[in-house]
C-alpha cells in the first residue's frame, strides 16, 4: 500500500476511502468520482437545460407544450400546442425546471421534457 492520503469523500466526507483504477470510492455510501472531477469541481458548473427534441432553453424564450399535462385542482387540462411565453429557468422540485404563467392556468413550473422552443 502507498503512504499517500487519499481525500475525502465529496459526499459524506467520509475519510475511508481508497483507489479502484482511475476512479476514488468511498467505503462508506459508495459514492465513486474521479481526482480530475474533484478538481474540477470548485469552479461552479453552468447547467444546460435543453427541451424535449434538444435545444438549449434560456430565460424569456417561448415554448410549445408537446402533450396534454393535467393539472391538479383545474377541470380541464393545459392541451397541446399551448405556447407559454418568457419562461424563466430554475431549479424547481423534482424535475421540474422552468417557472411560467400558462394563460387561463396561472403561474406553474413545467419539466423541460415536456415542451419544445416556439
């Protein structure tokens, strides 16, 4: 075995971890990464949201719902072809990513999967 320290974990900060070829694993939650991640990880990542066919969503952009979605407490549901105008990128609960105002709704968050930029 070599003397060197290897680091904590980035998950649990767990000291107990060891080398499994190029990756660092943790030998408490098993979390797995790799040195040049850790590195890596002190800038701060930019995340990219892109919608369901693959574009990149940015704030103020116009969207296109690509399936009818339910909507809790309403009789009727947001139907396809709806447009919803100057969507705003967040990070919301679960999976949903972007903050809007569907008109005739109001203001709810939609999942990036389910529209397509207009």
């Amino acid at each position: 075995m070599t003397d060197t320290a290897t680091p904590t974990c980035p998950a649990c900060s767990s000291e107990y971890t060891y080398e499994l070829g190029p990756l660092l694993v943790c030998s408490m939650c098993a979390h797995e990464w790799t040195p040049a991640a850790e590195a890596a990880s002190d800038e701060p990542a930019e995340r990219v949201i892109r919608d369901a066919v693959g574009n990149v969503l940015l704030d103020g952009d116009t969207v296109t719902v690509i399936k009818d979605l339910k909507v809790k407490g309403a009789s009727s549901s947001i139907k396809v072809g709806t447009k919803v105008r100057n969507i705003r990128l967040v990070d919301g609960v679960g999976d949903h990513d972007i903050d809007c105002k569907v008109d005739g709704f109001g203001p709810m968050q939609l999942k990036s999967s389910v529209v397509k930029k207009a």
